[in-house]
C-alpha cells in the first residue's frame, strides 16, 4: 500500500495538481504524481490534518481512523474500496470505472450494469475474496463501501455472533430421584 499524508494531499490541492472539487482516487493520485511506481492500494494517513482547508471527497483502498475524522471534521466524504495491483492499473489506462458499489448479484443486474455502466472500459473492479478484506469493507467505522450490508446493531465479523443474542436453551431438566438426593 502506498501511503499518502493528508498534508501532502493538501499541497497538491494549493499547487493545482489535484482538484479538491472532483473524487480523489488512486487514479487521480497516481497521475498527478503524488503516488509514484506499482502499487496495489492508497492508505490514507492523518500527518497534516490540521492544514486540510476544504472539503474533499476521496475513495481510496484505506484510511486511519484520524485520516478519516478531520475529511469528515472538515466537511469531506470518504470511502474505502477493494483494489488489487491490475485493477488500478486498468483505472490508469482508462479500461474500467472507478465505483464505489460492490458487484451486482443476480444475472438479470450483472448484463444490465454491463450494458449500462461500462461504456467504453472492458473491465470491473473485484470485490474482496479474503475474510479479513470482506470484514473491512464492511464495517462502518472504516467507511467501506461494502458497510450498506451490515443492519444497526450487527458486526461487519462474518463469523461471530453479535453480542446479546443468544441461543434460548431449555433449562435442564432433573429427575424426582436427583431432587430427593440433592442437600441443599
């Protein structure tokens, strides 16, 4: 993951290398020369967040926790996506679009966001695999873009049961011999 300091961002804003009036993405940053070689995801840190003048929207893989309250202190939007190395690659070369909603589910909704969405780019950005990535982008506190899937009051864990809600268990049930020979 490349790391990316909200001051730098900033200083890009005030040079006009970054637009603070469009989405900032890892295209956007890798073009503009603030993300440098291959990587494989934008993390977003807070070092600076004090000089962040304007509101900006940024939709990047992560984001501290900092990072992500003085956007939002500031009046700026956030979400984190899923990218791998090839798929910001193709976002570079301008073969597929930049969203911030997961892949459609159902054959009828997946040909007509191709039909619709794609236009002139060839490919679709993934969705997670790993159990960690899919936990990440759907919690809320991280902003993921994967978070719409999680109701109030559950957790983004896919494996853990959220606390108060339990299994009701019968109470055991004892035998008139047990009660006779039990003391007390």
């Amino acid at each position: 993951m490349a790391e990316v300091n909200l001051d730098d961002v900033q200083s890009w804003i005030d040079q006009g290398r970054l637009d603070a009036t469009k989405r900032i993405t890892p295209r956007e940053l890798i073009l503009s020369g603030l993300v440098k070689g291959r990587v494989e995801g934008v993390k977003i840190l807070a070092r600076g967040s004090e000089l962040l003048k304007q509101p900006i929207d940024v939709l990047v893989s992560r984001a501290s926790a900092e990072a992500i309250a003085a956007i939002e202190a500031a009046g700026g939007k956030i979400v984190t996506r899923y990218y791998t190395r090839l798929a910001i690659m193709r976002l570079v070369k301008n073969q597929s679009v930049n969203t911030d909603k997961p892949l459609p589910l159902g054959k009828d909704k997946i040909e007509a966001a191709v039909k619709a969405g794609l236009g002139r780019a060839h490919f679709r950005l993934p969705d997670p695999t790993s159990r960690d990535d899919f936990e990440y982008y759907r919690d809320p506190a991280h902003r993921g873009y994967m978070s719409y899937m999680v109701a109030r009051g559950q957790s983004p864990s896919l494996y853990f049961k959220v606390p108060g809600e339990q299994k009701i268990t019968s109470e055991a049930k004892t035998t008139k011999k047990e009660e006779e020979e039990t003391l007390w």
